[in-house]
C-alpha cells in the first residue's frame, strides 16, 4: 500500500488537547469507539479527532465527559499548564495502516505524525 503523506493546520493548544486525550485513553485501555460512546458522539468521532484527516476536535463538553470516564480530577489535566509556544502549528502526518490484535494489518488508516512546525503566515 502507497504512504499518503498530508499536511494539516491545528491550533498547537488544540494539538496537546488531543495528544494528552489520547495518552491518558491508551493508558487506562480504552479504545476509541468505547469512548466515542461514552461521551455520546459518533462511534468514529474520537478516531477521526486523533486522526488529524479530519476537521473534528474536542470541545469543553467533550472534555468535561472524557475527564469523568476516564476518571481524572479535573479537566484541567487534559489542558496543558504552560502557555502554547505558537498559535498555529502544521502537522505533517502519514495514513498508515492500523495494526490489529494478531499483528495483521488492518483496511483501516490511522495517522502517524512525521513532522510538527510552526505555521507561517503567508
């Protein structure tokens, strides 16, 4: 299978958002269609936010719910502490093949990001 190789703008602060999301949900083994259904979206909403292919992102609602499954204080955990050192960052990212439990590779893409710079204005 052909590497698709794309670029997206994100806010830095939206990027951590969805970094920390993820690190704290792989970490208490919860997949992302469980959360999905925890926090009442689509069952694909959470992949297609950490994917970066698409425009979803989390909103403070969505934090809020996230924080109380996965069972963390405070939303603030899930927000960084310092302030974001750009305002606008460019991802670049691979769709590469998901990995599945036997270690086959699946039909599904899922991002893996090759590059983060800051997002000059033109």
């Amino acid at each position: 299978m052909e590497k698709l190789v794309s670029k997206k703008k994100i806010t830095e602060l939206e990027f951590r958002i969805i970094e920390k999301v993820k690190e704290v949900r792989t970490k208490k083994g919860v997949s992302r269609m469980q959360l999905s259904n925890d926090i009442r979206v689509d069952k694909g909403f959470v992949g297609k936010v950490e994917s970066y292919a698409h425009p979803d992102k989390y909103n403070f609602s969505h934090l809020f719910r996230i924080a109380k499954i996965l069972k963390i204080k405070s939303i603030r955990d899930l927000i960084p502490n310092d302030m974001p050192k750009y305002e606008d960052i460019e991802i670049v990212y691979e769709m590469v093949p998901k990995i599945n439990k036997d270690g086959s590779q699946s039909k599904q893409l899922e991002s893996s990001v090759l590059e983060i710079r800051p997002k000059t204005e033109r």
